[in-house]
C-alpha cells in the first residue's frame, strides 16, 4: 500500500486535499482524517495516478488551525521523491 506518513504529538483533525501538477488524467481529491496524536497518521495514495501532486494537509488543533503543502511523486510501487514529508 501506498502511503504518507505523518507524526503529531497531540489529537487533530482536518482534511487532505491532493491536487494533480503533472499528473495526466489525475483529478482533485479530498480526504478527512483524524489522529489521536499517539500513532502516526497514514494517508493512503495508492488510488491517486502515477505523476506529481501537491498534497494541502490542514488541520485544526485546540483554536488553531494550520495548513502544510508539499509535493511528492506517486511511482509504481511506492511513493517517490517526497520531498520534506
């Protein structure tokens, strides 16, 4: 399976959105998660087409709310390249 992992030392909730770059065919896809806070957060990829995306991963924590964006590669085994993930 194909994943992101993330690590947060306390509970959260938000949303993932995965946005194409040079993805031909891909399309935007949004995805809610929650995380205890305890174990890693794992965002399943395998559905996303081959090429590159931008992942936005935004989340609220107490009266807070943060946004991260990153790229990475979906390959054809395994996420490649993910850069600062």
């Amino acid at each position: 399976m194909q994943q992101l992992t993330f690590n947060f030392d306390h509970p959260i909730s938000g949303r993932a959105l995965f946005l194409p770059v040079a993805c031909p065919g891909g399309s935007a896809s949004c995805r809610r998660f929650s995380c205890d806070g305890i174990h890693p957060l794992l965002i399943p990829v395998d559905y996303l087409k081959h090429g590159e995306w931008q992942l936005e991963l935004g989340w609220t924590s107490g009266n807070s709310s943060y946004c991260l964006r990153r790229h990475f590669t979906v390959g054809t085994d395994e996420v490649l390249d993910s850069k600062n993930l």
